[in-house]
C-alpha cells in the first residue's frame, strides 16, 4: 500500500497507534491492554454448528529500522475456549523504486503476515469426517483473514490520509479489489 507522504511522516503516524489502531480496526473491538498492546475481538463465527468469538492480544512494537512489528501478546486473565492464535505481522516501510515515482513524497508499506491457528475441536465434531472439518475450518479461516486483512489496510490507508490532510495516492483507486470490496457478485 502506498502512503503519499515521507518516512518520517508514516512511522510517526504507526508510532500513534492508541488513535488509529482502534479507529482503523472497527467494527472489530478493541480493548487497550498495556501501553503498547490491545485485546482484539475479532467478531462471531460458526463452522458446523461450533460458535467462537476469537480474542487476539495484539502487541504493536515501535518502529524499528523502517520496520514496524505486530505480534501475538497474552491477553490477562483470559484463557481462549477451544483454540491459539500466533499472530506476526511486518510492515515495511521504504521508498518506491524509481520507476514508481509519481511525486516526491511517497511511502510504500509492504505487510507479511504469518499467522497460525490451532483449534481443539469439541468431541461432538469427531463424528464428522475428517476432510469436512477440515474443508470448512480452512474456509472459515480464509474468510476470516481475507476480510480482516482487506478492511483493515484499507482503513489504515483512508485514516492516515484523512487524519493527514492528504489525497490519497493514485495507487489507492488502482487496486482491483478495492474496486469490488463488499459487492456480491
């Protein structure tokens, strides 16, 4: 994603996440849980008849080396029911490469997300064919990411503009599926 604005201006702005983290995150919830790290309510999901409303902790590092971290924290006094979530996020903040200048103060933030997911699943599904639980729990999981992911880039990219005062870059309306996002076919 692009950010029409400096280094130093973008980092600043990640650096500030007590305001545009729960902002950018809604409608998922978001509690503060120490100075750097929040509880994550990411919604409610069904898969086959088994409901769960996953709580992440999420702990947002300070920028580091134009390098900005996001990682899995233990939320306190709270033991998640029936699954663990590993969750390490990376941005990394650079200059577009000199074919890509469109002016002269823009930051490209490249995501690597490496998320893992372990689920204990009740006894009642073991009566359930393997390949299905499986099938449908990737599903989930995939939508889950999927739509998390594309909302909250989105919303971090109109939020700094926005609380910036800047126009968002060309690339932002260049972007498929921002085009389509939310439409049923």
């Amino acid at each position: 994603m692009d950010m029409a604005a400096d280094l130093e201006t973008v980092g600043n702005y990640l650096n500030s996440h007590r305001q545009w983290f729960p902002r950018c995150a809604a409608p998922m919830r978001v509690e503060p849980i120490s100075d750097h790290g929040y509880a994550l309510v990411v919604g409610h999901f069904s898969v086959l008849g088994y409901e769960v409303e996953p709580r992440v902790g999420l702990y947002l590092s300070p920028l580091d080396h134009q390098v900005y971290r996001i990682d899995t924290v233990p939320i306190p006094d709270y033991v998640p029911p029936g699954y663990d979530v590993d969750f390490k996020a990376l941005l990394n903040l650079s200059k577009p490469s000199a074919g890509r200048l469109s002016c002269l103060s823009l930051t490209q933030v490249d995501w690597e997300l490496m998320l893992t997911v372990k689920i204990h699943k009740p006894r009642f599904l073991n009566a359930l064919p393997h390949h299905l639980i499986k099938a449908s729990g990737d599903r989930l999981l995939n939508q889950v990411v999927r739509q998390v992911s594309k909302r909250l880039t989105r919303k971090v990219q109109e939020d700094f503009h926005s609380s910036s005062g800047l126009p968002l870059p060309q690339s932002y309306h260049r972007h498929y599926f921002w085009a389509n996002w939310g439409k049923r076919p």
